[in-house]
C-alpha cells in the first residue's frame, strides 16, 4: 500500500478495534453499487475513500438536473451523460488506486458474481427483489435502502448469514413499486443520511467496523427526525413469491419502436407526419398509426403511445404523438406502449394494464433511451397536455 492511500485510511485505522486489520480487509473487498441516484452518490461519496480493492457501478440512467440537488456526486456539466461513467470519474479522483468499473445498463443477476458485498441504492422495489434472489443464490449479503417524501429505511440481507433473511422476509407480497420521487418528492438531506448509514454497513460487513442491521429495519422520519429499530426475523411461513405472468411486462428498444412507428430520426414517418405530431394537410396524429388493421382477435394492430410521466416532464419533450393517460378512451382496445423517464414507473403502469386485459409493452430505458438514440421529440402544443414545468 502506497503512502498516499495509507494517509487517506489514517483515520479509519486510528478507531478503536480497527487498525491495520480492517484497512487489510477493506484492501480486499469488491463491492457493487446498483444505482448511482439520491442513494448511490452519498454512498460511492464515502466508500470512495474507504480503501476498498474494486467498486463496481451499475446505472442505466443519465444526468438530469432536477438531480443536482440530491444528487451531489454530479454538477451541471454532468446533465445528459450516463451516471455510472460520471459517478466513476468521481470516485477515481479520490483514490487513483481504487479499480472503478462503470456499466451503463439495467442491474441483472451476474453482476453480483466476483463481489463480497452489494449496495441496492436502485430504491426500486422490482430491481431490489431481482438482487434478493441473486445475492441469495450467490451468498453474498446486500444493504438495502430507499427514501421517498421524508422517509427512509435501510437494512441488511444476508440469506446464506446464521440467521438467514432477504428482502422477501421483510416484503412476501409482490407488489409493484408505488410512487416515485418525481411524483411525490424527495428531502435531498434524506437521501444522504441514508446513504451514508449504507456505506456504514459497508464497512461493518467487510471491516468489522460497527454492527450491521442484520435482521433490523432502521426506519427514519425525516418531518420529525427520529430513527426507529424493528426486528426481522424469518418465520415459519415465509415465502418467495412465484412470478406471474404480468409481472415482467414485455419492452421493446428505442429504435424498434420507431422502426414500428414509420418514424426515422429527423421525424419523418411514413404518413407524413412531422415532429410535432401534425400531418401534411394539416390533421393530427392521434398517438397511432394510420393502419387501423385488425387482428385474427379483433383487435386494432395500431400502435398507441402513452406517456405516464408528470406534466413537467411532459414538457420538456414528448415522444411525437404521445397521449396522457387519461386521454384514452375506456373501450380502446389498441395495443399500448408505455414511455417514462427510464421505464420504471412505465413498468407498474404496464403491469396494471394488462391486469385489466389490455395490451401494454414497456419502452425499454424510456425517454431518456429515446434521446440518447437520437430519436425525434417534440414539446407538447397546449399547457393543458403537458402542464407547467415546475409545477
């Protein structure tokens, strides 16, 4: 170890009970941080200089700035590149002799292989079941947190531990992930006191350095500021929840969906219309295509896009054609594809509707895909579509 990185661990040796012991064994770790957002900045901020041996960042997303506030491992300049890349520099600068690996891609189950420990900061209820089964066929303990409004929670699962718990223990029932900090808010001081209580159990897990929440919740209320313990324990009847069939709502790519669309990528489609949705005589396009085949099932072949993102966000750019949700009619029978921001919230929302019957896919990667595909956008004509952003 050179001298510089035994400066940057000098007080984390000096506690009581750590020394070189727990610097050797930090020296070894590899740790993974699914999600580089509200979470994932204060904890890669702190494991950063932690002296760890690899952290490896796993992010599909990209630098918005409605970020920056919570957000603080990125700045202005960031805004449109991928978080991952943006969050490595960061974590580079700190200690020239951590190995950093960025993935710009959704988490999926072999990413966990080759690390000691995983970080879900994903604060996605579906990524974090996925890590649950993964880190359980693995053996491999994860920390778990999640802000929304102000309040947060965090805690460690560790199914192969003595006393063996995951995160279906804590949450049996499959439910889809229920609000989001783009609807409902976020406190950006939450985000990093429960980010940096993660990184904690970080170095509790690899170190030895404090008691991690093995079999605890640590709930805060952030209105009120007071933190909460309760017990996890796994009973007699717990269980893991069989997928079914709406759980995992089909997607398709970007360019696909275009392709599907008759759209290239200055905006122009194969009925004429422009970027702005309106068609050469002036009519508008209403969301779908102009074929309005029908299936051996009696259903329209016409392609429906719909937009489940806030008013807000709506009005910075629209996928051409796109309707609000509330702007289908009942009986529509069409087959839908679902845009958000990344395909998370498009995801509850396509598992809801074909609950009811109805034909939904989900654009993978969402609007943030579309964009860094090149793919035309336009701003919504009336402040009725699309709200006022910053509302």
């Amino acid at each position: 170890m050179t001298d510089d990185r035994r400066r940057l661990l000098s007080r984390t040796a000096a506690l009581a009970g750590a020394g070189d012991r727990a610097v050797r064994a930090l020296a070894e770790a590899s740790v993974l941080v699914v999600g580089a957002g509200g979470l994932g900045a204060p904890v890669l901020t702190y494991l950063a200089g932690s002296g760890l041996r690899r952290v490896t960042i796993v992010d599909l997303d990209v630098v918005d700035t409605s970020n920056l506030a919570r957000q603080t491992l990125f700045a202005r300049a960031d805004v449109g590149r991928p978080k991952a890349e943006c969050a490595a520099e960061r974590v580079r600068g700190v200690d020239p002799e951590l190995e950093v690996v960025a993935i710009a891609e959704p988490f999926r189950p072999e990413h966990v292989t080759g690390h000691d420990v995983v970080v879900d900061a994903a604060d996605s209820v579906e990524v974090t079941r996925a890590i649950s089964d993964a880190c359980a066929a693995a053996g491999i303990p994860f920390v778990w947190g999640t802000v929304l409004g102000t309040d947060g929670q965090v805690s460690v699962f560790h199914d192969a531990g003595p006393e063996p718990i995951d995160f279906h223990d804590l949450h049996p029932d499959a439910l889809p992930d229920e609000g989001s900090c783009a609807l409902d808010g976020v406190l950006p001081a939450l985000c990093g006191a429960v980010g940096s209580v993660m990184a904690a159990q970080v170095t509790a897990l690899v170190a030895g350095i404090g008691e991690p929440l093995t079999g605890r919740v640590l709930t805060v209320d952030a209105r009120r500021w007071r933190w909460t313990e309760s017990t996890l324990r796994r009973g007699p009847g717990s269980r893991r929840p069989a997928p079914t069939l709406d759980d995992a709502p089909p997607r398709i790519a970007p360019a696909a969906l275009a392709a599907r669309l008759g759209r290239s990528a200055d905006g122009s489609t194969s009925d004429g219309s422009t970027d702005d949705g309106s068609t050469s005589d002036g009519s508008t396009n209403d969301g779908s295509t102009d074929d309005d085949s029908r299936s051996a099932d009696g259903r329209s072949d016409a392609t429906v896009l719909v937009d489940v993102r806030t008013p807000a966000e709506r009005a910075t750019g629209i996928v051409p054609g796109s309707l609000r949700p509330e702007d289908l009619a009942a009986d529509d029978d069409r087959p839908l594809v679902v845009v958000c921001a990344s395909g998370v919230r498009a995801t509850a929302w396509a598992r809801t509707a074909r609950a009811a019957g109805l034909d939904a896919t989900v654009l993978d990667g969402g609007i943030q895909a579309w964009q860094r595909e090149g793919l035309p956008m336009t701003i919504p004509a009336s402040a009725a579509d699309a709200g006022t952003i910053g509302e």
